[in-house]
C-alpha cells in the first residue's frame, strides 16, 4: 500500500495509536502469555504488573472504553474510503 493511501494515512493517526499498541499488546499477551508479550503489554498499557489481559479489559470500564476508541478508528476508515 502506498504510504498516502486513505487506511495507511488513518491507522497511522496518532490519536488512534494507544489503542491499536493496546489492543495488539493484549491480543498477544492473552495467546501467547509468554514474558516478551508480558513485557509488551505492560509497556503498552503503561503499567507495572498484569493478571491475564481479559481480567485488566473487564475492570475500571476498560472494554467500553478502548472498544469506543477503536470504534472512532473503523469510523474514520469508512469516512476517508474513497467508496
């Protein structure tokens, strides 16, 4: 993909950065749990220490939180596609 191209352009958007680094952090810790996803995910979320990622998601209101950023992400997607 070209580097102007409208997805490119979009995901690399600083202001949906966090919760793309997030949500790729978590989905890794949770498959892999292995201490490199550990160390990834803690740097990621900016934290110190992590159960398992689904129990860090579900408390303090995390998932709605982090799904309606990713939300505004898909959003601005299908407002930049040309079609």
């Amino acid at each position: 993909m070209p580097p102007d191209h409208y997805l490119t352009v979009t995901v690399k958007d600083t202001k949906f950065r966090d919760a793309l680094d997030q949500l790729v952090a978590l989905r890794n810790f949770a498959a892999h749990e292995s201490p490199a996803s550990k160390k990834k995910v803690l740097e990621a979320l900016k934290i110190q220490k992590i159960g398992s990622a689904g129990a860090w998601v579900k408390r303090q209101d995390r998932f709605p939180k982090l799904a309606g950023r990713l939300t505004d992400l898909a959003d601005a997607i299908s407002d930049a596609a040309p079609y």
